[in-house]
C-alpha cells in the first residue's frame, strides 16, 4: 500500500474525482482499471456488487487494481440491494467480503453500510486498528431525500463508529432535495472541520450536488468512464470541464449591487483605464441563448433565469483575469456567491434608491420593475437584497455623488 492514503479529506474547494468500476468479469475489471489510471481521474470504486465471479477470488483481483492504478486510490465497494446494489452482490456474503478486504490490507478504503449489526460494525473498526486501509461509513437512499437534522446524525454516526470518512448518498425529487444536502454537509463540515466527507444527492435534480460539493465541505465526487454507478453521475470529461473553469482561480474582480449602481459602466471605465477585459453576466446569457433577458423573464420566469445566470458563472473560470458585472440577482443564490469568492474578489456598488430611480427611469430592459417603476417599490426590493449583498461582499463602494473614474479608482484601489 502506498503511505500517503489519507487522501479523502476534509475539503472547502475541490474535490477529488473517483471513478467507479463495475465491469461484471475480471478482464473487464482490469481493463477498467488500466483506463482510470490513464486518465485524470484522483481515485477508483471497485463496485465488487457487478462482479460475477467467485468470492475467493476478491482479494487477489484487489492486488492487481492497486498494481494497475499505481498512486491512484482504491476503495472497495460491496453494496447490498438494499442500498441500491447489484444483484450479483446479494451472492457473496457481506461481511465474510468486507473481513478479508481489511485482513488483506491492500485497498486503501473499504466501504462499510453503516445500517447493519452495530455490534458487527464494531468488530470491523477493530479489525481494522494497526492497518493501513480506512473505513467509509455511508448510508444510501434511493426513495427520497431525509431532513437536514437527519443527514447531519448519519454523518455523525460515521464519526461515532470510528469510521475515518462518512458517506452519504440520498435521491433528490428537487432542486430543494439537493440544496438539503449541501446546507446539511456545510453544517457537518464546520462543527466537525477534520472529519473528512462525501456526499451527493442523487439523481437528475441532484446531480449539481456532483459539481458543487466541494464549496460545501464534500471530499469526493463521483464521475463515470464507462458506465454511470448511481442516478445523476456525470461523465468524467463533463466533470473535468467544469473543474478546469470553477477552480482556475483566474482572480476576477466582480461587480455587485442593485440595478442602477453602475456596474456596467465602472467595468467598462475599469477596463479601459487598467486594460482589463470587460465581461457582463447578462451579456453572456443573451450571447449563449439569442434572447433578450426580458424576453427570458416573460417566457420562461425567473426561476429559469436564476439557473441560467448561475450556470453561466461556471465559464468565467476559463477567461483570463477580468472586471465582471454580476446581473443584480446574482447574490441571491448563496452557491453563487461560493463560486465567486472562489475565482476571485466580490465588490459590491451601492446608491440610495433614489439615485437608483434616477438612472433606471424609463428603461424597459429592468424586468423586475415592469409596472412598478418608483422610489418605494426599489427600495422594497434593496432591503430585501441588503443582507444578502452585506454577507457576500468583499469590499463596499459607494457611488452616489461620486464620478464615474473615482468609483473605477476605488475600486481598482480596493483590490490591489
């Protein structure tokens, strides 16, 4: 076993990537085996429920991967039908499998259900004192998604047990479903910052949970090379690409605030006084979609446009360093403000309502002031984006009474 195998950890950012395999003979396996150590991925799932093959021969096929896959992890998998496993798993017997796996000592990780004999459970924890391979606590859901308080006691759980990472996997119904579970990892990730963690929501409206994570505390994500092990899994190239843009760290400057605060304009001054490139989110919306984004707030709602305006953050990893004006609304999703602090500085303009009523009088590209375009109606709306716009900020600039090339300055001051 290679020393190092502390490698699933306590995690803020990004995540490593582990790549199931799940081929049902031996060739296949190693086959599978050989392409993950060939390619990018951090880690490998030997799914042991597809194997067809004989029980005895589990820790030897284990040796082998751990040859093929070098420095590459290992974590061996027997998952049971009952969460979520293979038919061809029901045939071995569960915890004859997971004994011989920590006795052999050669896979890195070895992953026990935590919904099984307790006292059983605990003969493997001490099974497993004075080895090298450490054991993943999980628990898998495949009819719904449990409460946060629900997620946090399982995770809990794992720690209790002595496990060395907890593992939890539910299937999420909704985008609500998935922000449960990145809400629930936060939490778990800050009352207990150096127990390491990996959790998803599964399915389709879980499958962001695959991407994002990492911002929230998960120390792995699954991708497929071959064959998906889990609803919502992406593709590994599909999850490289957005890795390669979202933690680039290019150092953007980005600009927030209400509308009318002068976003667009201060990037524009920013970028030809400091020859920076200019980039507008809601420029890049009505680029990559051909509509305006009124007509995508009358066609398709707002709800579409939010996911559209977060989606479209996930590209500005791959620009090089530049001013970028965030849409208004922006900072309302709170993994939006995850990415952004991730790539770079968060600034965040203001003005008094009636300086904003001022500048938007009579534009018909504000949206969300069709038919109520006055100093009340605006300032609902700003108190109701205040705390958000306090928590998110990196540095305050005001622009009321200010010119445009003093705002540019103190911003360009701020960031230095």
């Amino acid at each position: 076993m290679n020393e190092n195998i502390n490698d699933i950890r306590p995690c803020k950012d990004k995540p490593l990537i582990c790549v199931p395999i799940t081929s049902l003979v031996k060739a296949g396996i190693l086959d599978e085996a050989g392409k993950i150590a060939d390619s990018r991925a951090d880690m490998a799932e030997w799914r042991i429920d597809y194997y067809a093959g004989s029980q005895a021969d589990i820790p030897g096929i284990i040796s082998e991967l751990k040859s093929i896959l070098g420095s590459k992890k290992l974590i061996a998998t027997l998952r049971t039908e009952y969460e979520g496993g293979e038919e061809n798993g029901s045939g071995f017997d569960y915890f004859s499998v997971i004994e011989a796996v920590i006795n052999d000592d050669t896979a890195d990780y070895v992953d026990v259900e935590m919904n099984r004999d307790e006292s059983r459970l605990m003969e493997l924890k001490r099974l497993k004192e004075g080895k090298g391979i450490k054991l993943i606590g999980s628990y898998h859901d495949f009819d719904g998604m449990p409460d946060k308080a629900y997620i946090v006691q399982t995770l809990t759980k794992a720690k209790v047990l002595g496990c060395d990472v907890g593992k939890i996997a539910c299937m999420a119904a909704s985008e609500e479903d998935a922000y449960t579970m990145l809400v629930a990892t936060d939490e778990i990730h800050k009352t207990n910052p150096d127990f390491p963690l990996i959790t998803m929501a599964m399915g389709r409206d879980g499958s962001m949970t695959r991407l994002y994570g990492g911002l929230y505390g998960s120390g792995v994500t699954f991708a497929a090379l071959k064959k998906a092990s889990a609803p919502g899994q992406r593709s590994l190239a599909e999850m490289l690409n957005v890795f390669d843009k979202l933690y680039a760290s290019p150092g953007h400057i980005f600009l927030t605030g209400f509308m009318g605060t002068g976003k667009s304009t201060i990037a524009e001054r920013i970028s030809t006084s400091y020859s920076m490139p200019a980039v507008d989110t809601d420029d890049m919306i009505e680029q990559s979609t051909g509509e305006k984004i009124s007509d995508i707030f009358s066609k398709k709602g707002e709800k579409r446009f939010r996911k559209m305006e977060s989606d479209i953050l996930d590209e500005l990893g791959g620009l090089e360093r530049s001013i970028v004006s965030l849409g208004g609304g922006v900072v309302i999703n709170e993994l939006n403000v995850r990415k952004l602090k991730l790539m770079g500085t968060i600034v965040w303009l203001t003005a008094s309502p009636q300086t904003i009523f001022e500048r938007v009088n009579g534009s018909v590209t504000r949206p969300l002031l069709k038919d109520n375009m006055n100093v009340d109606y605006i300032s609902q709306l700003m108190k109701a984006r205040l705390p958000m716009y306090e928590a998110c900020a990196d540095v305050t600039v005001d622009t009321d009474g200010i010119s445009v090339a003093s705002v540019a300055r103190a911003v360009m001051d701020s960031v230095k």
